[in-house]
C-alpha cells in the first residue's frame, strides 16, 4: 500500500513540475510578444529589456575604466535581467 501512495505521490510531482514548466515558457512567450508590442507602437521604453541612456553611458564608462564586475552589477541592479 505505501508503495502505491509512493508512486502516486511521484507521479502528481513530476505532472505539477510538467505544468509549471508550461507555465514558465508560456509568461516568457507572452513577454517576448508584450516586448515586440513595446517596440512596433514606438513606446520602447516600455519593454522589459530597455535601457535607458544615461544606464548605457554609466555601464560602459564602468567598462571602459577596466570595472567589469562593476559595470555588471550596475546593469542587473537597473534593469529586471535574468540570467536563466
């Protein structure tokens, strides 16, 4: 009897993990559509990846200056990046 509920147990696991890896890649889908959205109606700033200028010039002044982990750290701070 323990076996069953053992299998049964592994078995709801593995269909929930199944349903929220659909899940994942159903949000990542739409935020690739609601970006290109973003980008096609002029309002770019709007999308998840933006960045702004004055980031993108203190970002690569960092660079420039030989502060790679700074400029990085600089980066992922302003703006929602994942890394996945």
């Amino acid at each position: 009897m323990e076996y069953i509920n053992f299998v049964l147990l592994i078995v709801m696991l593995l269909l929930c993990y199944l349903e929220i890896s659909k899940l994942k890649k159903q949000v990542a889908q739409q935020q690739k559509q609601l970006d290109e959205l973003c980008t096609r109606t002029g309002e770019g700033s709007l999308a998840s990846g933006y960045i702004s200028d004055m980031i993108k010039s203190e970002v690569l002044a960092l660079k420039n200056a030989g502060k790679d982990v700074e400029a990085v750290k600089e980066l992922r701070g302003s703006i929602p990046l994942c890394l996945c």
